[in-house]
C-alpha cells in the first residue's frame, strides 16, 4: 500500500437543520408559548438582543452535522470540545487504517517565539521546513512499516495500532449546534473582531474557518450577531 501525505484538513457538511428563525421561534416561546411556531416580527432586532444579553438557550434548537478527515492530533484537540458535541470516529481496532498521514505545507509557520500564553509562530527557515518534511515522513515511514509487520504476523489490530503516529489521518463525525459551534470558533479561530484574543493551532484553525463559513451560510443573521458583538458565545 502506497503512503499519502496530505496538508489538509477536510470538512463536509453531511445534514443541516438551523437558520435564523430557530432561534427566533424559541426565545419567542417564552412570552406567546405554543403561539410562537406561528408568530411574526423581526428576526434580526431578537437575535441581535440575545446574543448582545447573553440568552444563549435559543441558539441551540438547531444541527450541524459534518464529515471530517483529519489527523489524529487535531481529532483529539478537537474532542475538548464536549459540551453540545457529539462524536463518532472510525476504530483502528476495527479496521486497518488507511497509509495517509499529515506533513504541514511550505507556509505552515515553524519557529515558536515567546512563552506560553503569550507567543506568536514565525515561517521557518528553508532548512527548517526541509528537515520538518524529511524527518516526519521518515518517522511514518518506519511507524507503517512496523504497523504492517505487526499484522501480517497476526498481531490483534488493536495491539499493532499503538506504533501509530498521531499524524495519521483519522475521519469522524461531528454533530453541533450553533451555541456550541460559536464556542468553538471563538477558541479555535482568530479574528480582528474577537474580543478576546485566541491561539489556536494552525490545522485545527484550517477545519474551523471551514465549518464558518457553512454557519454563514446558513444562519447570516445569527453569524453576523455574533461577529457584532465580539465572538463570545452567548
């Protein structure tokens, strides 16, 4: 089986239910009751008052569903995420994972300069992104050769998994609703409009901006609100 190397990060959006209505018609339960699923009046002036206030319950009654490919690392930061996610990924102890494995393309920064919770990443040196693709596809190189000999020698696949890097891709499931996805943007995103600053790892970013811009796609008004305001979640 021939090694892939990939500098991706892939999001499909599977199943969609959410626009801007939802979260109208369920904050607007509160003061009509069942009168809410037919009530009228304006949508943009409510949202932008919830997300202002902090009402964040109506931006919940929605569901985004995608497929992501990934490697292991961005799966498992990914996975802090908990709170109006829910998760299903394929099993290396079920299946024989696929040689596709991740090595950062030529404008991924290198160098990190500062301390923690206050530094910044810089594009490396030539020399430093050469020796970053030599020696990562060396080390897959010889973490697959390894995996294989494992399983043509009968090794249990969840044994023979554990040679494994973390940069081999992985593809899962994840379902979210607009509340829980704005979390996960303020964090894993930056922006001029956040107000509170954020560092989030490159290829975890990658898979975010692709999952907002399906949120503004399908929900402007919420998505607008929410940059207005500054990123925070309500």
């Amino acid at each position: 089986m021939t090694i892939t190397y990939r500098s991706d990060i892939r999001v499909q959006p599977l199943r969609t239910s959410a626009m801007d209505f939802d979260v109208v018609q369920a904050a607007r339960v509160s003061t009509l009751g069942a009168d809410a699923v037919t009530s009228d009046g304006s949508t943009e002036g409510l949202i932008n008052f919830l997300m202002r206030d902090k009402h964040g319950s109506p931006f919940e009654h929605n569901s985004m569903t995608f497929l992501i490919e990934a490697p292991i690392f961005v799966a498992r930061e990914w996975m802090r995420h908990r709170v109006g996610w829910s998760y299903n990924e394929e099993s290396a102890r079920y299946r024989e994972l696929k040689p596709v494995f991740y090595v950062p393309a030529e404008d991924r920064n290198l160098r990190q300069v500062g301390k923690a919770g206050a530094y910044r990443f810089e594009p490396g040196t030539q020399l430093q992104k050469n020796i970053v693709r030599d020696v990562i596809r060396e080390g897959y190189r010889h973490s697959w050769n390894s995996y294989q000999v494992m399983l043509r020698a009968g090794i249990a696949r969840e044994v023979a998994r554990g040679v494994l890097p973390v940069g081999i891709y992985t593809s899962f499931f994840v379902t979210c609703n607009a509340r829980s996805l704005m979390h996960f943007l303020s964090l894993r995103t930056t922006s001029e409009l956040a107000k509170a600053p954020s560092f989030p790892q490159r290829e975890i970013e990658m898979a975010a901006e692709q999952m907002e811009a399906h949120f503004a796609e399908q929900m402007p008004l919420t998505y607008a609100a929410f940059n207005r305001h500054g990123r925070v979640a309500p």
